[in-house]
C-alpha cells in the first residue's frame, strides 16, 4: 500500500486547503470464525507485529485500529524548530521524539513506542471488561498506530464467529458475536475481508454467509483464504482460488500466515513474507503472481484508489467553485495604493462626477428598484410639494368670526363705511404664512436626497425661508391677476354705501346688532393695531347680512391674493432650490473635495489602507494560491494511470 501513501497525502493537502472531509476511505473489516487468521492478516496489512494472536478466542472485543499517516521523525523535527507554520503544534502528537507510535481512546495520555507493549494492553484491556476467562464484549477497543509507513485508514478486527460456548461465554455466544460483525459490516462504507481457512471447507464459510446477508452483490467482499500451508497432504485450494467452486467478484487471494511456531519463534515479518512467496512458487505457480499478503495489500489498494477516483470529481469541482469565489474577492479588494495623490485626485473626480450624474440620472447603472438622484429632487417638487400645496386650502382656519373680528379691529373706534383694506392685508399674510413650512419641508427633502448621494452638504433653507418673507413683505394690491379681484370688492363697497345712504338697512342692522349678546366684542382694541389671535370673537351668533358681505369680500379677496402667492411660490422654490443647493453643490463639490482634502498631510491618513483590507487581500492571495495547487494535484490523480 505504499503507493498509496503519497497520493493520500497530497490529497490530504488538498483538503486542508479547500477545508472539505478527508475522503473517507473504506473501513477494512475482517470477519470469519474463530482462528481463522484475520488478525494475521490484519497485521501483515499493517506491516507491524503487534495484534494478539494465537489458539482458541483470542480476539474477543472489537479492535478499531485507525492508522494515522504522519511526516518521518526528522521532518516533525523540523518544522517543530522552525518558526514558519506550526503543522503538528494543534496535534496531540508534537513533541513525540518516536518514529512510530500508538495510543489508545482508553488511556490517551499514554504513548507506546513499544509495539509488544501494545498488544499487552489489548490483552490487558479486553481482560478488563470480558473477563479472563474467553468472556467476549462487544464494546471496541479503540488504537491509533501514528506512522510514515501507513495509510490513513481504519481496520477493525473482530472476534471469530464461534458456535460452542467456553468458558464464561454465555449460551448465545453465536448470536451475539454475528450480532457484533454484522453492526461493523452493515455499513456500507466498509469492505468486508472475509478470511476462510483453506483447510475447512469453503461452503461451510460462516464468514462468506454473513457477508452475503449485508452484501449480496458482493460489491465490497474480498475473500481471503489462510493456512494455504496447513492443507492435507495431496489437497490443493487451487479450484478454490480460481473462483470455481464460490466466485466472489472483487477476488479470492491465498495467503501463508505466520504460523503459531514462526509467532512463538518471533519469526521476523520480511522473512515470512518471502517464505510465503517461495510457497506460492512451489504449489501455485499459475497463481503465484496473484496470490500472497503482498498481492492482497495491492488489491486493497486498487480498490481504495478506485473509490478515492470516484471520489474527486466532486472534489475537483469544490476547488472549482471555491477558487471562482476567492477570485471574485480578490478582485474586490483591488491592487494597494502606490501614488497617493494621483490616486487621491481620480477618487475625488470620479466621485464628483458620479454624482453629478446621479442628479443629472446620466449614472452608468440606473437605479430600477426606487427613485434616486435627480428623478426623486423632480418627485419631491412635483408630487411631494406641488400636491401639498395644491391642498392648502386658502381660507383653511380662518374663521367667519376670525374675518370680523379682524374687520373690525382695523376699523378702530368708529364705524367705517367700507370693508377696510389693512385687515385683508393682514389676513392675507396669515394666510401666506402657512406656505412657508411645505416649502421648507421642501427644501428638507431635496437636502437629504442629496445627503443621501453624498453625506455631506450646509443649509440653503434661508433663501427659501425669503421667498415666503418677500411674499409677506408686501401685499401687493396691484397685482395684474389681483386687479379684478379688486374691483370687485370695489363694486360691493360701493354698492353697500348706497345702501347706507338710505339709512334702512344701516339702522336694522345696527339694532340686530346690538340685541345681539356684546360681551368681548365691544371693545376692539385700540387704532390698527390688530392682534388676530389674542382677541378672537368669543361667542358665536347669526352674523348679520352686512357682516356676512364684509366677511365675503375679505374671503374672495383672501383667496384670489393666496392663489396668486401659491403659484409663485410652487414655482420659485424649487428654482432657489435648485439654484442655491442642487446646482451649487454639483458645481462646487469637486472644487471643494480638492480644497479640503487634496493636502500633502492628509494624503497618507486618506489613502491608508485599513489592515484588515490588506491582511485579507493576503489570505486570499494564499488561498488562491493553494486552490490552484489543489486543483493540480487532482488533475495528477486523475491523469494517473492506476494499475
Ligand atoms: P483469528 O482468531 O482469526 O484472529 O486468528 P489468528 O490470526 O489469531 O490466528 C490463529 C492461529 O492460526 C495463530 O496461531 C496463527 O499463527 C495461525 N495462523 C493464522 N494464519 C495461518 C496461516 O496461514 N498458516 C499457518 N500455518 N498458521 C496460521
Ligand atoms: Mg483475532
């Protein structure tokens, strides 16, 4: 399997890289009954002596040996003294001065160097919990072997299916014991050794049975057939082996294990290796080439090559993905800044200019989801401050009585015979008053749009606040659109004084008026001065006919000079507004970007680059760095010819 190792490495670099799950490499479990060799199988697997063996149950708790491939000893040295990244320091194995070592789930802390040490805590483990005598437990006993030489992958070792219970088994030790395989073989992430002594007969194969149940296609059974060497005399496996009597479809291997003398005898590995080749040679020697331990670790490495080429079409188009996304990054965080105050000029101007044409709606990409720039500025003035004003309604909270009582007011002590001009003039600006606060509102909205394109701008609401106190500066009577307004009022005067003269109508009123109740309103306050909002007409009463006409005119009139003021103000606010703020600051903004910020002492704080940017920038630089590396190695894997 030594061929393996490398490729696994580097697709483990892969995955450190791309951060996905090791591919998961198939589980190896051995089954079939009692002595049948498969710990002797698992251990020439591994290429190391150190699993229990031997006559009767040995094996008698579930072994997970989960093999951990790390750097050679010197190279862990290195990297340890260096100070460039510190691979193994997060593991739980820096610092480990051995070659090779393992350690068990049950006592972590623990490290064993010595291989015979840790086939003394196996015993000494599985005694712990199944007793000493051949009592067996279905709770695993997890090792992890640490070694340059192994493949990062699992074995478990179980004990042989037995039909007689000894010792303190109890009398259902068959079922328990299939029970304890088939929860390791079921699934389906593992492939089945099933190991068959060549000097039982095959048919009998317990093992080959209970990988049927789990596997019926035999998609992931390997049949091994042991103890080729203890065969009666003039017997041969050879139909066997060739398929003819069971054909398993992933291939049936003979293999020569150390026999309990070579254990006994402490028979070097190597030296039964070759042994068993001579054998081989000797009584098989069509098959030789396909048969033998060494031919059966090959085979498990095609076959974990095989599942590792299914596995990386995936993997390839994960690093696909995840480089296309690191680009895409990259390219965000743009190169590092070198001329400072070239590039601090194009931001500046291109800022400015971006947001002219955000205004002028000119923008390269156009807004499709909400109104922005200067499509909303022509809302705002259009719906936003053209609808409000349309619906201010030119007498709105003005009273009758609020109309007389200014009348009055302004007439002073003694009646007068006409309606008199300074209390439409003051109701008027009243009136006036009420459109300076849309127009201000106005204002507000235009102003935070623009806040809203850039966060920075100083007040322009004076010049509008103007307009209104222009309007209110002068009523002005001479209006051409307020002429026949004028004379109409005119002409009711005129016709009331006629009906004064007569004296009638004068003196009715004038005694309706003062049946009326008086309280409040006889006694206006003094001359013209007129305060409209302190000395409201407190009772309510039937206005009399000549009131009801003064309040009619003030009303016509009122409504005729409020139209006029509408106008002129829906039409010049957003002219100032355009011209003091909208105009002003399209003009004067990159002027005064340059003016503030364009300064040999700014020029290194602006254009600083946060470190964050540039560590990320780093990263991903790297990151990339490694996709690609990553996506190389995969392409070798897959280009690879594989056996
Ligand atoms: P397990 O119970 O299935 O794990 O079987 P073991 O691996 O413990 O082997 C049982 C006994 O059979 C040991 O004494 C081994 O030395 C012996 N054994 C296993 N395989 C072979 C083989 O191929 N040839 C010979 N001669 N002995 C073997
Ligand atoms: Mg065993």
């Amino acid at each position: 399997m030594d061929t393996l190792i490398p490729t696994i490495n580097r697709l483990q670099e892969v995955f450190l890289t791309v951060g996905a799950e090791v591919i998961q490499l198939p589980q190896i479990v051995v089954v079939g009954s009692q002595s049948s060799g498969k710990s002797s199988v698992l251990e020439s697997l591994v290429g190391r002596d150190f699993l229990p063996r031997g006559s009767g149950i040995v094996t008698r708790r579930p072994l997970v040996l989960q093999l951990v491939n790390i750097a050679p000893l010197q190279e862990r040295q290195k990297t340890e003294n260096g100070n460039g990244i510190n691979q193994n320091a997060s593991n739980s194995y820096s610092g480990v001065k051995a070659e090779e070592w393992g350690t068990f789930l049950h006592c972590k802390n623990q490290i064993f160097t010595d291989f015979q040490q840790i086939r003394q805590e196996i015993e000494t483990e599985t005694e712990r919990t199944s007793g000493e005598n051949k009592g067996i437990s279905p709770e695993p006993i997890y090792l992890k072997i640490f070694s340059p030489k192994v493949l990062n992958l699992t074995l478990v070792d179980l004990p042989g299916i037995t039909k007689v219970p000894v010792g303190d088994q109890p009398e259902d030790i068959e079922a328990q014991v299939q029970e304890m395989i088939l929860s390791f073989i079921s699934n389906p992430n593992s492939l089945i050794l099933s190991v068959s002594p060549a000097n039982s007969d095959l048919a009998t194969s317990d093992a080959l049975k209970l990988a049927r149940e789990v596997d019926p296609d035999g998609r992931r059974t390997l049949l091994v057939v042991s103890k080729l060497d203890l065969m009666d005399a003039g017997t041969d496996a050879l139909e066997v082996l060739l398929g003819r009597v069971i054909p398993v479809k992933l291939g049936i291997i003979g293999v020569v294990n150390r026999s309990q003398h070579d254990i006994n005898t402490q028979k070097k590995l190597e030296d039964s290796m070759r042994d068993e080749q001579a054998f081989l040679q000797r009584h098989y020697p069509s098959l030789a080439s396909r048969a033998g331990s060494r031919y059966l670790a090959k085979t498990l490495s095609r076959l974990l090559m095989h599942h590792i080429r299914d596995c990386l079409p995936e993997l390839k188009t994960r690093v696909t993905v995840l480089s296309a996304q690191y680009q895409t990054r990259l390219n965000s965080y743009g190169q590092p800044v070198e001329d400072h105050s070239a590039t601090l000029l194009q931001i500046v101007t291109k800022f400015a200019s971006d947001y002219c044409h955000t205004i002028e709606g000119t923008a390269r990409y156009i807004q499709t989801s909400e109104l922005c720039g200067g499509a909303r500025i022509c809302y705002i003035f259009h719906e936003t401050f053209g609808r409000t004003l349309q619906s201010i309604d030119p007498l709105g909270g003005l009273s009758e009585l609020d109309i007389l009582t200014a009348i009055r007011n302004a007439t002073g002590p003694r009646p007068a015979l006409f309606v008199p001009e300074v209390s439409f003039e003051l109701l008027a600006k009243r009136q006036i008053k009420r459109l300076e606060e849309p127009s201000l509102r106005c204002v507000e909205l235009v102003h935070e749009e623009l806040q809203r394109i850039i966060q920075h701008c100083s007040s322009y609401s004076t010049q509008v606040h103007n307009l209104v106190a222009i309007e209110l500066a002068y009523i002005n009577t001479k209006h051409p659109d307020f002429a026949d307004a004028a004379q109409v009022s005119a002409s009711v005067n005129s016709q009331q004084a006629e009906a004064l003269d007569g004296g009638k109508r004068w003196k009715n009123e004038k005694v309706a008026e003062e049946k009326a109740p008086p309280a409040g309103f006889g006694s206006p306050s003094k001359g013209r001065a007129i305060n409209l909002l302190d000395t409201a007409v407190p009772v309510a009463r039937k206005l009399s006919s000549r009131e009801q006409r003064d309040c009619e005119v003030i009303q016509r009139l009122i409504n005729c000079y409020f139209l006029i003021v509408r106008k002129s103000i829906q039409d010049s606010v957003p002219k100032t507004v355009m011209h003091f703020l909208v105009n002003f600051v399209k003009e004067h903004l990159q002027s005064e970007l340059v003016g503030q910020l364009y300064k040999q002492t700014l020029l290194q704080d602006l254009l600083i680059e946060s470190q964050d940017t540039a560590q990320q920038r780093t990263e991903v630089a790297q990151m990339l760095e490694a996709l690609k590396k990553a996506n190389n190695i995969i392409s070798e894997i897959r280009e690879t010819h594989l056996w």
